[in-house]
C-alpha cells in the first residue's frame, strides 16, 4: 500500500526478475504466473530494466490481467511493440534507478533470475534503508533458487538486523510469495 500516498491503497512492487542467462529455464513461465497474480490482485509493478534486459513475461501478463506497471530503465532499453503504452523513466545513472525504485516500492520481490537481479533488487533494498525504509523483501525460491540467501538471512542478517524475518522472507509459491508480501506490507502500514 504505497506508503508515498497513504489515501492510495494498492501495493507497490518491484519486482526484480530476468530471463537471461543461466539458470532455471521456468523463468519465463514463473515471470508471466506472478505477472498474472499480482495483477489480479490489484499490485502496481516497478521493474527495472537495465542493459538491454527487460522482463517482457513479467511485463505482458501483468498488462494483459489489467495491472499497472511502471519501468525504471537506463537509456539501453527500448520497448518492443508488445510493451508500447507502458510508462518508462529513464535515468543514466545506475544508483537514480535504484534509489527511484526504492523511492516507489513498498516490497520487493525476487523471482529466480540471473545473478544482475538479485544484485539490483540488494542494490535498491540498500537505497531504501539509506532513506529510513525497511521495505519487506520475498523471494520465490522455486528449485532452491535461493537457499543460500535463506542460509545468508539466518545467519547473518538475524544478528545484525532486529525483525530480519519480518524484512526477508522466502516463498515456494507464487500463492505463498503473495500471501506473505500481502501480510508484510499489511504490517508495515
């Protein structure tokens, strides 16, 4: 619930994904399912693009299930046809796009994706905490996507970061992912 606005009550997510490179090849699949769902559940994305590489999946099943989504990009991206109407801002520097994005979002979500974007959405959780905001973080960790974060979270971050499992949780589902991030952002209002 877009703690920029308090009489607006849909969330604000960014969403950080990407189809390239190695790794799990459902990542198109998995982008367009939570594209779907949190469009359906009334969530307005942010996404970042960045060097070429945008989450077209995310993107279009989110648009095509009525959601808004909005695009913090450098000046690499240019939008395919399928995108046109989206609203794109364009920063030239790397920390802009992550301190915007930290600026619009109240959580954060990690889809399996390439090293760069869980670089990114770390990058932009740094910019949140550098404004006084904790936004909470939940990552799909289809296929163990993330277990090392997990074992990362638990032991490091729950000594340094009082509440860490209210900032950093992981999900199975894209239903469990929504259902936490809903109850998360619901506690931070």
């Amino acid at each position: 619930m877009n703690m920029t606005d308090p009489a607006t009550t849909v969330p604000v997510v960014a969403v950080f994904a990407s189809d390239k490179g190695p790794g799990d090849p459902e990542r198109a699949s998995i982008m367009g399912q939570a594209g779907t769902y949190f469009a359906r559940r009334g969530a307005h994305i942010v996404c970042l693009a960045e060097n070429g590489v945008i989450p077209v999946p995310l993107i279009t099943a989110a648009r095509t299930a009525g959601g808004l989504v909005q695009i913090v990009a450098d000046a690499t991206i240019a939008l395919p046809r399928a995108l046109a109407g989206v609203t794109m801002e364009v920063l030239p520097d790397r920390d802009e796009r992550l301190t915007r994005v930290a600026q619009l979002a109240d959580a954060y979500v990690a889809l399996p994706g390439s090293l760069a974007s869980a670089s990114t959405l770390f990058g932009s959780w740094a910019a949140a905490r550098a404004q006084g905001r904790t936004p909470p973080v939940v990552m799909l960790n289809r296929h163990r996507a993330y277990e090392v974060m997990r074992g990362y979270a638990a032991d490091v971050l729950s000594p340094g970061l009082p509440g860490y499992e209210r900032a950093v949780q992981f999900a199975d589902t894209i239903e469990d992912l929504w259902a936490r991030l809903s109850r998360l952002v619901s506690e931070a209002r």
